[in-house]
C-alpha cells in the first residue's frame, strides 16, 4: 500500500493544493482552491503535518521533506464491479457533500466538514494530491484490502466497510 502510494505521489502529472482552515467561507475558499482539479475520475489523498497526527509508520510519507499523515483517501467517477458508470469525477467530489455518524453530521459540504475536523484537531492546512486514475475504485479497493488483510490502521477519516476506529493518538492542543 505505501509504495502504491508513493508511487502516485512521486508522478509528475499530479494535481495538488492546499484547505486552509479558518476560512470565513470554507466552501468558496475550496472551490477556489480546487479550481484546476478536472472532473474526471481518479484518486485523491488528504495529509497533514504529522505534529498533528499521531499515526502509525504506514500512514506517513515525506512530502517536501516534510512528515506528513494521510488522514483520508478517496475515489471519485470510474466504473463499479458491477459496470455502473459513476459520472461525478475529481472536481464534484470534493466540492460534494459529506456525512460523518460519528460527528452526527449528515449531507454537511465537504468543506464545512474539513472545516469542523481541522478545528477539532488543531490543524492548519490539509495537503491534497489528486490524481487521475482510470480505476479508481480498484485503486481504493486495493488500499482497504491491504489494510485489512495486515490488521493495520485506517486514516483518520476512512471508515469504510463498517470497521470501528483503532485507538487513534491524536495529540490535543
């Protein structure tokens, strides 16, 4: 899984920008960064500084020469197992909606959402590497098998296929 990682990350043809928390209108300050993601399908992997998440080694990857913790990925548009065209690529899915159980939030924008969890974790900026990718439900599915299979740890926000949180050390501010 890591090196399926670094392998995208080390890819010229990627797209990244940053969400800055504390924004006045999260919403419009993601759209505007994540003007030049295209809507098409693909992957895209959300990281902060490790001074703010505590993770486990196969959750972090040096960026910059800079540690930094996934906290979330995910797969936007392709085909399904079942052959089923999913249209909303790269761009609509991170200006989508979100809903955490956790939080008790439902249908809430996805940058409220980040606005709400950088907040609660003292974080300054999340990082966002999106890249096109011709499967990237087979991308995704490939990441969670992995975990599972190695009873390792998910990103902070993934919580896929019913699997309670591990203990979590994030550190409080």
């Amino acid at each position: 899984m890591k090196n399926d990682i670094l392998d995208l990350l080390a890819k010229q043809d990627k797209i990244h920008f940053e969400y800055e928390s504390g924004s006045i209108n999260p919403v419009k300050h993601l759209k505007e960064a994540s003007k030049f993601v295209p809507d098409v399908p693909g992957v895209y992997l959300v990281f902060c500084r490790s001074q703010f998440y505590d993770c486990p080694d196969h959750l972090k990857f040096e960026m910059d020469g800079v540690v930094n913790s996934l906290v979330y990925f995910g797969k936007a548009g392709g085909v399904t197992k079942n052959g089923k065209k999913i249209n909303q690529g790269l761009y609509g899915r991170l200006n989508n909606v979100i809903s955490d159980s956790n939080l008790n939030l439902k249908d809430i924008k996805r940058a409220d959402y980040w606005q709400i969890i950088t907040a609660k974790y003292g974080i300054e900026k999340l990082k966002i590497v999106c890249l096109l990718h011709e499967n990237p439900q087979m991308f995704e599915e490939t990441l969670y098998n992995f975990l599972n299979k190695n009873l390792l740890e998910y990103p902070l926000l993934n919580k896929k296929r019913g699997r309670t949180k591990n203990s979590l050390n994030l550190k409080s501010n």
